[in-house]
C-alpha cells in the first residue's frame, strides 16, 4: 500500500512550490529553478561519479526516542485543528522547570551527547519565560491572522479638516514609533530564549509579527492622505523597555504593562472614536492584537511570581522605574494634544478633545493597575503623582 | 492624485490656515508644534490593482528616501521629525543601505502577510494514516531535523532586525514575517511528528553546528548568504520534492505550503545579493569567498542544514522515504534518488548565484571544481 502511494505521489509530478513563484519571488525563484526541472522525475544518473557515490546508511537513529506511540488529536469538536498545546500528551507533556540543552534541541526529541552548545539560548529556566497560554495565544494570533493592506476599508480615509488630519498622523507616528521599538526589543530577545520552551517562542513570533503590523498599519494611516510621519517620540519610555536587558520578565514587564495598557487605551478610544471609519476599523483589529500581548504577559508574570516569590519586589521596583520612564514621556504634550484634536473634532474643539483625552489617561492607568493586579503586583499605593493626578482629573472628567 | 507634491499656492494657504489654528490654540495655553503640514500633505499613493494599500506604494518625498547611510539613533520612522532630546537608543550596526538592501522587500513582506496560513487548520490532518514503522521513523526523524533546523532561521534573523536602523524598515519588515514562517514550520514539523502514533526521535548534532555557522556571522550579508542562499536554499529543494516522499494528503500540503514559504526566504537573499553586487561592488570579493564556503560544504556534504547530507539520520531517512521502504533494495533506490535531490540542490543553487549577479564564478573557475560533476550527473 505503502508503494502504491509513493509511485502515485510520482506520477502526479505536482509542483510543491507553485503558490510560491507567484509575483514578488518571480525573477528570484523561478531563475532559481531553471533547468531543475520542478514537479518531474528526476532522472536517477546511471553512474554517479564520485562525489555522488551511495553510502549504506547509519539506521541507529531509528530506536533513539524517548516517546514513541505518540498520537496527538485535532480539536475535531471545536474546529480548533491540530494546535500546538494538543502536542503535549505522554511524554511531550513535560515541561521542565531547567532546560539543560543551549542548543536548538526539540523538547523532548533525544539528544545527541555531541551537539554541544551554540551559545545564546542562556535563558534555560521555565520561570523566566513561561505562560501557559503562550500555545493558546500563538494559535489565536494565527487564526486572527489580518491584513492592513486589504482587512482595511482605507477608501473611507476622506474628508477629515487638515488639523484633524494631522493630528491623526501625529498619534500614528506614536504608535508606529512604539511599534518599530517592541518589534526590535522582542527580536533581540529570540536567540536566548531557550527552544525547550518553544510554545514561548512560537508565541512571540506572532507577537514581532503583530507590532510590526502596527508600525506599518500607522505608517499608512499617516501616508494615506500625505500627512506622513511628524514627531517621533519622545523616547523616554522607548530606552526604559530597550534597557531591559537584565531579564526577559523586566522586558515583558516594560512593553506590556504601562506601555502596552495605554497603546490598547488609545486603539479602543480610536475603535469608538475614530473620525473615519479606516481609524475605528484599523484600531479595532489592532486591539486583539495587543491583548494576545498582555494576556501573555500578566500569565507570564503571575508565573513567575507563583515560582520564584522573591522576585515579587524586585518587579514591583522594576515597575517604578518604568513608571517614571513613562511619567517623563507623558509631560510631553504632543501626543495628548494630537489625540485632543483627532478625537475633539479640530483646534477648535481641543478642550472638548482634552475632556475625552482625561477620560483616556483615566482607563489607561486604570487599565494598567488592573493589569498589574492581575499578575499579582499591587500598584494602588505606590503609584506615582502623575498618575494619581491622571486618575482623579480623569474620573472628574468623566462626570 | 498621483504622488505629487502640492503647487505652492495651495501650501500658502494651508499655511495661513494653520498660522490661525495655532494662534487659537495657543491662547488656549496648547503649543500645538506638531500641527504642520508636512511637504506631502495631500497626496495618495498610487494603489496597486486590486491588492490594497501595500507598503511599497505609500512612501513619497523624504518618506521614500532610504539614505545610503543611516544616522537615526532613537529608532525613530524613516521620514519623522527627530526631537533633539531625544535619547539614542538604537545601538544599530546595520547602518548603511547596501549591507542589507534590496529593491522589492516590501514586496516579499506584503505577499507573506497575504500567504500566512496555519498549520492548525490548513493541513488536512485527518488524511495521515497508519504507515510501516520504518517509514513512520523516517517520516519523524525528518520531521525532527526540519523542527530543530527551523529554529535557526527564526532566531537569527530576529537579532539582525534588532540590529537594523529603522530607515530600513522594508527588509526588516521581510524578516519579520520570515520569523512568522519558521515558526509555523517548526510547529507543523513538531505536528507531524506527533500526530501519527510516530515521535520525535534524535537530534541532529550536525545541524547544532551548522545552525552555529549562521548565528556566528558577523556581516548581515554573510549571514544571508549562510541561512538563505545555502541552508534554506537546500531545504527548498527538499521541500519541493515533497511529492515523491510524501504518504498522504497531509503531508504533501505541509511540504507545498512550506516551499512557498521557503522561496520568499530564498528570494530575499538572491535579490540582496543582487542590489549589493551593484551598490558596492567593491564586497564582490568579499562575497565570492562566502560563496566559496558555501560550496566547499555543499560538494563534501557537511552543510548542516541540508537534510541531504551525508552520513545523517536525516539523509538516511529520505532515502527510506523516496524509496518506500528500509529494506537494502529500497534503500538503494532511495539513495540513488537522494543523490539526484542533491544534485538539483547543486543546479538550484548555481541558478540562484548566477541571477544574484555571482555567476562569473562559474565561468572563471573560481565555482569549487566538484560543482561541475553534480550539474553533469
């Protein structure tokens, strides 16, 4: 039977890269395949020379597993297919708490005592990195996959005054500016993280994916009327999350807790506010994005803490230094103002717009204590001034 | 409109609009510094027929111009106004345009994001069927190294686009999507592995080396001639002969869906090599002896990436899934098929070279010698 498929598999000849040589690879990987003849029968040469000459092969591979009989399921009830988390029954359900292996050794493949180590991968501790929804999460960011070139309706992006034009640019250079910042933060991080914890990797790969579909998402709501890119940020924030390199968890805490609260604050305000409908629908799918992010995160932290308590403080303080990182940027008033003009209606509904922009700030901090808390960091009283100030004008504006 | 700048009468007068603007929101106690038009306010891009708003047809004026050299520290968007007080974060080493450049990255980003599928409920899983325990290992220790190798070409490319001034955002926006790709990969292969009463069996210690070679370059460039010209170059190979070591339906789609996936990341490397072969042809040289290197693994087969190599459990497991069985007959058909998958790798990869500009190599005799035995095999 076996046979009878192969030879059939043959005779289709069908070519397994035709969806690929389609427009952009055209010229690259067509060349490429001149003369090899694709999808045929390659001829098998009836005397090799000898750099071709056929070696009996090594079969002692075939023994070497540490989990054979292995028969994962797709989700047949839900439609959910064939995920990454239905993976770990039997022996593949272990996740260590130490991966001892810095090289690119499949979790629970069998090791070979002579692959050493590669270097990077020194992140090797569950609870450095792990979340239990990361599997769930990068299912989901795939199945949510989008475009911003055609999940868009950017034909709706007319007619708006010249001031509210630009004051829509000005908040997407923002969030294209911290997009581009947590795609370059999170890249830097993949080759230490170690492959035994490949659900995080696979997670955070949708994630690079995600911002980047921010910075370029807000880089065509700038260019789309020509407004294009105005100030870029202010930075503070920016070099807070990039000096994190004293632990993954710090990053995480840096992109995905006070940060990434007031990047989901600002989409949902442009979701209900946007003065077109390309602004509310662009933000809107933006916003599952963002919480695959922070359901990562405060699982990741909420884990951490449950594994190593210790830490509880040492995140608590890491927390500060990031609120005053964040404090500086926020006495800047550009992106304030922009968001004022763009959600008010113009310059001269700016006060109107600044009412709504103390209701954001309000839900942004809000947000972020709530976010905290979940994760198991209590912010209420050691959160700093400007943000008890942002909290209390907030709920004033409210009423 | 087409992408042109406005006629200065039409500037004037948004200038004397936004002169009364400010000067109400100023008394106001806002400053408003931002609330200029920038020199392309007005215009559109031109979209392409029927694919949307691509990022290769909206930059224009000083947003389309990607410098020769790069001095944006604060990692700002390629055309945004820099703010003096802003701190230098980027610690960027890829700051010159011909070192990671190519003409149709933008491209190559925008035909991933509309090529991304899922290895959930794209693979028709329900086709895998029992299979002989010898093809059931093969099919796993393949899937095992192709899981193991895919790490490689996610990880690497994550640190060079943190490496890379966001004035080059079109390649680095290439390489996310790559990162995207490979971990789809390296999931269906672990699927694979998993999901017909199989496992995952050894670790290939050849692959941990090679996988090394990629992550020590130290020049963008070599680092793409390692991973997409040579390593994923041969993968593509072996993926595109997925047909004739594939058992069922399942697994010819992952192999299908895979290869287009793989051509992006070979393409993306022939058409650098392109752009920097006529940027600065003064690294010509230089990468003539990447190549060189390349091709010395690829005649004596030690290029650990390249499932083909001889010696491996992966190369023993093709030949026992292109000739059907682990019986000596069939693994000699097998073999001798194998050979033939390499000798297309070879071709492929001298087609690749050539259209990257490289192809004098071959005529010169600087091309590794033993070249010439695989194409006239």
């Amino acid at each position: 039977m076996v046979q009878t498929t192969r030879k059939t598999a043959r005779a289709k000849g069908e070519h397994a890269g035709n969806g690929a040589t389609n427009g952009a690879t055209n010229g690259a990987t067509n060349g490429a395949t001149n003369g090899a003849g694709a999808g045929r029968v390659i001829p098998t040469p009836a005397t090799p020379p000898a750099p071709l000459m056929v070696e009996p092969p090594d079969l002692s591979w075939m023994d070497k597993t540490t989990g054979w009989g292995t028969r994962a399921l797709p989700d047949l009830v839900h439609g959910g297919g064939l995920t990454i988390d239905a993976l770990n029954i039997g022996t593949y359900s272990k996740v260590p708490d130490h991966f001892p292996y810095r090289n690119r050794l499949p979790r629970g493949a069998y090791p070979s005592p002579i692959a050493g180590s590669i270097g990077g991968y020194y992140l090797q501790d569950k609870w450095e990195q792990w979340a239990d929804c990361a599997g769930q999460m990068y299912e989901e960011g795939i199945s949510r996959r989008w475009s911003t070139a055609t999940d868009v309706p950017w034909e709706t992006a007319t007619g708006l005054p010249d001031d509210v034009e630009i004051a829509l640019c000005q908040v997407a250079t923002e969030l294209s500016h911290q997009g581009s910042i947590e795609t370059e933060v999170v890249c830097s991080w993949l080759q230490n993280l170690s492959p035994g914890y490949h659900e995080v990797k696979l997670f955070l790969a949708t994630n690079v994916y995600d911002s980047a579909r921010m910075f370029e998402g807000y880089r065509k709501r700038g260019m789309v009327n020509g407004g294009g890119m105005l100030f870029e940020s202010p930075g503070r924030m920016n070099r807070a999350v990039m000096e994190t390199f004293s632990g993954w968890t710090q990053t995480v805490l840096g992109l995905w807790f006070l940060r990434g609260a007031l990047q989901l604050t600002i989409l949902r305000y442009l979701a209900a506010y946007g003065p077109t409908e390309a602004d509310s629908v662009l933000a809107a799918r933006m916003i599952p994005d963002r919480m695959r992010a922070a359901a990562y995160a405060v699982d990741h932290i909420r884990q951490a803490i449950a594994a190593r308590p210790d830490q509880r403080v040492a995140f608590a303080m890491w927390l500060t230094n990031l609120e005053l990182a964040q404090a500086a940027d926020a006495k800047d008033p550009v992106l304030w103002e922009a968001l004022a003009v763009a959600l008010g209606g113009g310059v001269k509904q700016i006060d109107a717009g600044m009412a709504i922009v103390r209701r954001l700030q309000h839900d942004w901090v809000q947000s972020y204590i709530d976010r905290a808390r979940s994760a198991g960091l209590e912010r209420g009283t050691d959160l700093g001034r400007p943000y008890q100030a942002m909290l209390a004008e907030g709920a004033t504006a409210a009423t | 409109m087409a992408p042109d700048l406005l006629p200065d009468a039409a500037r004037d007068a948004r200038v004397e609009t936004y002169a009364h603007l400010l000067e109400y929101g100023r008394e106001r106690g806002y400053k408003l510094d931002w609330l200029t038009p920038r020199e392309t306010f007005g215009t559109h891009p031109e979209a392409s027929a029927g694919g949307g708003l691509l990022l290769q047809d909206i930059d224009r004026g000083v947003f389309a111009d990607a410098p020769d050299w790069s001095d944006n520290l604060t990692g700002r968007p390629r055309g945004s106004l820099a703010r003096a007080n802003a701190p230098k974060v980027g610690n960027y080493s890829v700051r010159t345009k011909g070192d990671i450049w190519l003409r149709n990255a933008a491209q190559l980003y925008e035909e991933a994001v509309q090529r991304q599928w899922s290895s959930a409920v794209d693979i028709p899983w329900d086709t895998l069927e029992e299979l002989p325990d010898e093809i059931e290992r093969a099919e796993c220790q393949l899937a095992t190294f192709l899981t193991e190798v895919e790490f490689v070409a996610g990880d690497v490319p994550g640190k060079w686009i943190a490496e890379t001034t966001p004035d080059y955002y079109e390649p680095r926006m290439f390489l996310i999507s790559q990162i995207m790709d490979e971990a789809r990969h390296l999931d269906v292969f672990r699927k694979r592995a998993l999901a017909n009463g199989g496992g995952l069996l050894m670790q290939t210690s050849n692959a941990a080396l090679a996988g090394a070679a990629i992550d020590s370059a130290r020049d963008f460039t070599e680092m793409s001639a390692r991973l997409h010209i040579s390593g994923e170059g041969l993968v593509l190979s072996i993926f595109r002969m997925g047909e004739r070591m594939s058992y069922n339906e399942a697994e010819k789609a992952i192999y299908r869906l895979a290869a287009s996936d793989e051509s992006r990341h070979v393409a993306f490397g022939v058409m650098h090599l392109q752009y920097l072969s006529q940027a600065q042809p003064e690294r010509r040289e230089e990468i003539h002896s990447y190549l060189d290197e390349i091709e010395l693994g690829l005649v004596i087969g030690a290029g650990g990436q390249n499932p083909a190599t001889r010696g491996t459990p992966s190369n023993a497991a093709l030949a026992i899934l292109l000739g059907g069985g682990a019986d000596s007959a069939a693994i000699e058909e097998g073999a001798q098929i194998a050979l033939a998958v390499r000798q297309r790798q070879v071709k492929e990869y001298v087609q690749r070279v050539k259209v990257a500009g490289f192809g004098d190599r071959f005529e010169n005799g600087r091309a590794n010698a033993a070249l010439a035995q695989y194409v006239a095999a």
